[in-house]
C-alpha cells in the first residue's frame, strides 16, 4: 500500500512532526537554552567544563584581525577541523588530513594553500555560513579520527551516533553513514543511511536508505547485521549525561567514536529529526512514555544509561 | 500558565464573536451571507404640478412617515428654484417648497428609494383614536344611514366584522336602495371611504382614512388608493376599502394616514398630484451599508465601511491575506507540503491575483531560474549574504525590466504585470532556493519549489473565489474564527499525510508495540523477525 493508516502509525507509536513540535521539543526545550546547543563554541565550553569528551579545541578565531595569528595558531598542528561556531547541516566544515610546510591536505587530497585558509576563515568570521547571516566564530578542533570498525560501512568522512535524550535517559539511537548518494554527507535526506541501534548492546538492528529498509552499505555491499558499536557502555552515559550540561528535555546528542579517544560529543541538536524511527523500525512514542512514567528521581547519568539499556533491550 | 480549558475557553469566544457578530450583521443588519443577493427596490416619484401665477408659491406635501413593511433608503427633493424645507408636525411629516416668484405651468419633483423588509415599523401609529364625533346627515340621509349601520349592527359580532360588512354592502354589486341613496351618482373611491368612516362614526367606531400606492413597475400616472382603518379599542386595523381585504397588502406604500390635505399649494391653481414607480435592484450588501449608516448602527459606523473607498480596497486583499495564511497552515501541518519560505505562497498568491494564474505562473518560473543561473555565478565569488541578496535584488530587477521591455515589442502585454510580484521576495526565493541546490541538491529544490507554487496557487485559487472575497471583506469578524481555527491547528499533534507516506514501511512491518507493559516482551520476540538484521 503506498499510504498507511494514521491508526496503524498510532499502533506502531510512531510520532509525527506535529507531536514532536509541541509536545516534545516546545514542551521540554526552553527557548532561551537554544543559544547553548545553536552554538558549537558554547556547547563545547560547557561540556569541557562539565567533564564530557569533545573533539580537543585547538583555538578559535573571533575577530578579522585574528586571521593574522591563523599560522602560527595552526604551526603545532598536523591534522585539524576548522568549522564555523553557528554553522549548520555540515556547512562550512574543512577538514585538513595532512600537511607539508604551507600546503595543507583535505581527505581528498586536494590541496589547499595558505591564503585558501585565511580566506576560509574570513568567509566564516563574515557569517557566510551561519543561518541568519550574523557575525561567527570559527574554530579550530583536532581532527577525529574514525574507529577501524567503521572503514567497511563508510564512503567518505566520520559516521556520527545520534542519540535521542528524553528528560536525561537514552531511548533510541541511530548511526549515520555517509554514502556515495549522500556525497560523503552524514544527512539522511540527502541519502546517507541510517542504522538502527539497539540501545542494550550496540549491535546494528535494521538500516534504512531514503526511508525505506537495506540490508547492505550501498556502496561497500557490507551486512550491516554484522555491526557492533564499540566502546557502547562508555557511549550512552555520555550522551546521557548532556541533559545536565543544556537543561533541554527532547535532546539530539551526535556522537563521533575517535580511534584513540573513544566516544566524543560532536554537537547537540533541540529539534532532533523523526527518521531516527525509520532506522529503527518502529515508534519513539511508547519509549518517550515509559521514561514520562518513571519516578521522577535523581539520578546518575550512569544509572539513567543503564535503566535505558534494560528498558529498550532489542536482542536478548 | 498554560491550561487547556482556558485556551478552548478563550478559542470558544472566538468562535463565538465571530459567528455571533456574523450573525447580528445578517439578521439584524440585513447583510446577506452569500454575495450577488438582490433587493428589490422601488423608486417613487412624485410629480406635483401647478399653475402659478406670478405670486411667491409655497407647496406644502405630505411625505410617508415610517410606512410599515418598508425601509426608506433614501429620498431627493430637488427642484430647480424652490427652496426647500422639512417639516415634522407630531406624526405627519411634510415637504415644502418655496419660490419668490412662479410664472405659468411649475413642476416639483419628490423621489423616494424603499425596499420591502417584513416587519419594519409595524408598531409604528398606534396611538389612540381621538373623541368620536357622529357623523351628521340630513334628511332623507340620517333614516337611511341610521338603518343601515342597524342592519349592519345586527349582522356582525364586533367592530372588525361591522367593518368588513359594511365595506361588502358599499361595494356590492346590487346595492340596496338605502346604499343607493347615500352613494348617490357618483361613488368615486374617496367618496366611498369618506361615507365609510362617516357611518362607522354613527356605530361608535373610530376610523380614519388611510392612502397609499400599489407598488407595481412601471407604473406612471398613478393616484393614491384610499383605504380606511378603524380602531378596535386596542389597535388600528387597516382595510382595503373597495374589496374589503383586511392588512397592510403586499407590494404596498402606505403613505397617509389621517384626513389631512395631501397637497396644498398657496399661489397656484390646478395643482395635481401624480405617482410613478420604477423598480430596480440593487446588491443587498449596498443597501444594508446604507441603511447601517442612517441608522447609525456602531458595527457599521466603526467598520471598514466608514474608510475612503481606495482604503477600503486596500483592504479588500489585506483581509485575504489571513485566508492564505490558514491555506499554508493547513498544507504544512495537515498536509507536510514542504514551502521554501513559511508565508511566501502568499505573497506569490497574492501577486498572482494581480497577474492572473497562468501568466503569473511562468512570470514566477521564468524570473525564479534565470535568477538562479545568475545566482550561481554569484556564489563563486564568495559574497556576504547582504551583498549577495543586494545583488540578487538588482538581477531580479533586470529581469524583470528586460521582459517587460521585450513582452512590450513582441505584442503580449501579459508579461508587463511581472511588476506586481514583490521584487524583494523574488530575491529571497531565489537565494533559498540557490543555497537549498547547494546544501541538498535538485531535487529537494524542485520538491520546496514545486510545494510553494502548488500552495500559492491552492491559496489564490481559495482568494479569488467569489464567496471568500465577499465575506472576508462584509464580514471581518470571521477573522476571528480563522484565527480560532488556526489556533487549534496549532495544537493539533496528528500525522501529516505525507507521514503515512513516509512511515509506510515500518507500518507493513508487521510488529506492534502498543501497550507499555508489552514493549519489552514483543521487542525480545522482534528479534527472531525479519525486521532484525541479524538473519536477513
């Protein structure tokens, strides 16, 4: 059938743009917290300072006068990220893999010179990429290096995990992998693919491309069946624990698992998106009713991960 | 804070204030709820002439006063050379016309605008009747009226049906020798009412003769009808005298009541009186403004209607606006139309009212790609936004003078109406749409484009139909029952239908999770279906 019931979406708990926007995020995210998680810059700060892995900032640039220390600010470094504070859907992001002296390399092996750089960085400081046009800041942060693991089921670029926090506890996770479709972009409407998690072990669970079920990586032909996220237990109370750090209820966490680092908070999201559902083959409602109807207690980010873990066990 | 009774509470008195007022204006204001509604209504004229003779002259009319069934729209007493003045002597309402000097034949004009509205002014003239004095007549008169009303006395049960046989026995066809006698040789209609009323007297019931005008179109040289009314000791009740039918009839004019003169005329000689009546129609709304005015109604005083006219057409596609706006609420909530700019199918809608659809369409089309060709260009030289819009600005402008200009040469004057589109929406749209090719690709482009025109066309199709142009702009307070509208929509938490699109698959799946205490039992069972991928 090309269209479904709204009864039957209701009986698999699938929830809708419309619910998500006013009973989740107008409901549980604050307005005025938006500036926290909207920032990059911000998010990062407060995250460091509440003891949570991010990606090492390796300095920012705030004003046009301060492209001038940009060489000397880069001198110390091999590989960095340099990405615009209030950027946003990937924009303005350069990542430079390797260099020699004044040549700079993107993972492609393009070449980039020095003034490229200033450049870059000019066009960030201007607002070019921050939504509204305003003045930004642009970072500079050390470059991730993705696990082993994920060499088989990526095209291009760092797969994220997005976790979706509902009043501090994990209830549904989904990891993003770029594909040649997508071009090396980890957006799912652009047809990057998605891969559900379950949320006890880590294990792949169902993938989706452009919303509708895969069994393999398009481009590697690899089983997702066969995925195991690494470092899982060390993941969800991290994710977990940025309900403290931004105070927002319906919280998206992204998060990149470094080679050498293990999991690092990339970036926060208020209005995390629905297909999180799609990857995972089934509804967010009854989990986000079940956390709803937990006693309202204090708890760790540790024992939150681990009431989640025993709650939405997908695989036994 | 926020409470749900309260928000339907204060969504219920929207509702409320806006039917309610909606339905004040129609019932009580007579404004009709569905446009091209008609009235009827008829113009009378009066043409009074005379012979002057060359002395100052001083007309004295009476005018109809609240005629019942009837709404004065509106009257004219203009004549070249006669001053003019009303006059209102306890309930009877006179016109006078005054001249210096009046030579030879003189005609003065008066002209009455009513239409007929069930109802109005029917308690109007209830007063009670004066002393009745008996009529006196002479002999051999006084035996045979006094026989008469006897006769007539003993046939009836109370004043109404002495009235009504009385009437039956002056008109019949072979009147008794008595009536014979009274009616002598000539019974001429105003005689008859006049030996009518005089006979009543004699049986103690009070009346007084009433005159009026059928109204008929087309009608000229028309004379007053007379009719009489008597007083039952509670109320005034009226008779057509020459067929004895009792009520105010249909299609009637009444215009005096009481034995005053109809015209008198000082200075002049010859003077007759003549009615022509012309009917003609008029939209209903006009005349419920009008009669709102006179009548001073504050809906109607403190309304748009009280605006100039070029403001009041401003209005006009100001107040469509709203209804566009509840089209886009409907397409992204309801639906999940995807737009490229939340309200620009509006503005597009509204531009397209200007241009009309089809030309607005490819206008729209046209000017929207060779923008983003153009824009293209631009992004390679790494802009700031306000530079790049600014420079979007100025080529949409080129565009547009450019196919104006050309339109203009090769005969389609179609095209010059590209100057109604908001240029600086045009701009915007193009920079999304161009920055929307970058960051997502065509499709999403043709996707957002394709949403936002299909929008601005369901929205002006909505704006220029006729019942939805009439009401939004005769009804404004429905302005608050679309905005009672829109705010439940805002709270609507329901599946778009694109969503029963998009979660298809995970419905066919076949797993259903709905009561909470299950989730954990049918999740475990999950893993042995296909939907895992572990043997797929």
């Amino acid at each position: 059938m090309f269209f479904t019931s709204p009864k039957q979406l209701h009986a698999h708990g699938i929830m809708g743009m419309n619910r998500r926007n006013v009973e989740y995020v107008a409901a549980h995210n604050p307005r005025h917290l938006y500036p926290l998680v909207d920032n990059k810059l911000k998010t990062k700060l407060l995250a460091e300072k509440a003891n949570i892995a991010v990606p090492k900032l390796l300095g920012t640039l705030r004003y046009q006068h301060d492209v001038r220390d940009l060489h000397s600010q880069l001198l110390p470094h091999e590989k960095f990220v340099i990405k615009p504070a209030k950027g946003s859907g990937g924009k303005g992001i350069l990542v430079i893999a390797e260099r020699e002296h004044d040549v700079y390399f993107k993972p492609s092996e393009e070449a980039i010179s020095h003034d490229d750089l200033e450049r870059h960085v000019t066009n960030i400081l201007s607002g070019l990429y921050s939504l509204s046009g305003t003045p930004d800041i642009a970072m500079i942060e050390a470059m991730i290096e993705a696990h082993n693991i994920f060499d088989a089921y990526s095209f291009e670029g760092v797969p994220d995990i997005r976790v979706i926090i509902f009043k501090g506890y994990p209830v549904m996770a989904m990891l993003r992998l770029a594909t040649h479709a997508s071009d090396g972009k980890a957006n799912l409407h652009q047809g990057a693919v998605g891969v559900g998690i379950d949320l006890a072990t880590g294990q792949a669970l169902h993938a989706v491309q452009h919303d509708r079920p895969i069994y393999q990586h398009p481009d590697t032909q690899r089983e997702f069946s066969e995925l195991h996220i690494p470092d899982w237990d060390k993941l969800l109370p991290l994710a977990a624990a940025c309900y403290e750090v931004t105070g927002l209820g319906y919280l998206g966490v992204d998060i990149v698992i470094d080679k050498n680092r293990g999991p690092l908070i990339l970036e926060l999201n208020a209005r995390p998106g629905l297909a999180i559902q799609m990857a995972n083959g089934t509804g967010i409602t009854p989990r986000l009713k079940q956390i709803e109807s937990l006693a309202q207690q204090q708890r760790t980010p540790e024992q939150r991960a681990q009431i989640s873990r025993e709650l939405f066990a997908r695989i036994s | 804070m926020y409470s749900r009774p309260k928000f339907l509470l204060f969504v219920l008195l929207l509702l409320v204030a806006g039917f309610g007022l909606t339905l004040y204006k129609h019932f009580a204001l007579g404004f009709p709820l569905w446009p091209g509604e008609r009235t009827q209504v008829w113009t009378i004229e009066a043409k009074i002439e005379f012979e002057a003779q060359g002395e100052p002259a001083l007309v004295s009319f009476t005018l109809p006063n609240n005629p019942p069934g009837l709404v004065i729209l509106g009257e004219d007493f203009a004549s070249p050379n006669y001053g003019f003045a009303e006059l209102n002597q306890s309930d009877q309402r006179r016109a006078q016309w005054s001249t210096r000097q009046a030579t030879e034949k003189q005609t003065v004009y008066y002209r009455l605008d009513v239409y007929e509205k069930p109802g109005e002014n029917a308690n109007i003239n209830n007063e009670a009747p004066e002393q009745i004095i008996a009529a006196e007549f002479e002999e051999p008169f006084r035996t045979a009226a006094t026989t008469l009303v006897n006769e007539l006395q003993q046939r009836s049960s109370d004043v109404r049906t002495l009235t009504l046989e009385l009437l039956k026995t002056l008109n019949s066809d072979s009147p008794s020798q008595n009536i014979r006698l009274l009616l002598g040789d000539r019974p001429g209609e105003s005689y008859k009412a006049k030996l009518a009323i005089k006979l009543l007297s004699l049986a103690d019931v009070p009346a007084r003769k009433v005159r009026g005008l059928f109204l008929e179109s087309g009608r000229r040289r028309q004379a007053l009808k007379s009719f009489i009314e008597i007083h039952d000791g509670k109320q005034w009740r009226l008779f057509n005298q020459s067929t004895a039918e009792e009520g105010i009839p249909e299609h009637f004019i009444l215009w005096q009541r009481g034995g005053q003169s109809l015209l008198d005329i000082e200075g002049g000689r010859h003077s007759k009186v003549h009615f022509s009546i012309i009917e003609n129609s008029h939209s209903a709304r006009k005349i419920a403004v009008r009669s709102g005015e006179d009548a001073k109604a504050a809906l109607i005083d403190f309304s748009i209607y009280s605006l100039p006219i070029e403001e009041q057409n401003a209005f006009k596609s100001i107040l469509l606006v709203p209804i566009g706006a509840i089209i886009v609420v409907l397409m992204r909530i309801l639906v999940g139309i995807r737009t490229s700019g939340t309200f620009m199918p509006i503005l597009i809608a509204l531009a397209f009212i200007k241009t009309s659809l089809l030309t607005g369409l490819f206008i729209f089309i046209f000017v929207v790609s060779a923008g983003l060709l153009i824009r293209s260009y631009l992004s390679h030289l790494n802009l700031l936004l306000v530079a790049r819009i600014s420079a979007v600005i100025i080529v949409v402008i080129g565009l547009m003078s450019i196919m104006s200009i050309v339109s203009q040469k090769l005969g389609f004057s179609q095209a010059l109406t590209v100057t109604f589109f908001p240029m600086i929406i045009l701009a915007w749209t193009i920079e999304r749409m161009s920055i929307l090719w970058e960051e997502d690709g065509p499709k999403e482009v043709l996707i957002q484009g394709g949403g936002s025109l299909f929008v601005a066309t369901l929205a002006y199709l909505c704006m220029t139909n006729r019942v939805v142009e009439y009401l939004t702009f005769n009804f404004p307070e429905l302005l608050f029952v679309n905005l009672a509208c829109i705010l439940l929509l805002g709270q609507y938490t329901g599946y778009r239908l694109t969503e029963l699109r998009r979660f298809q698959p995970i419905a066919d799946s076949g797993q259903i999770t709905i009561d909470d205490e299950s989730i954990a039992a049918s999740d475990h069972k999950a893993a042995d279906d296909n939907n895992v991928l572990h043997k797929s």
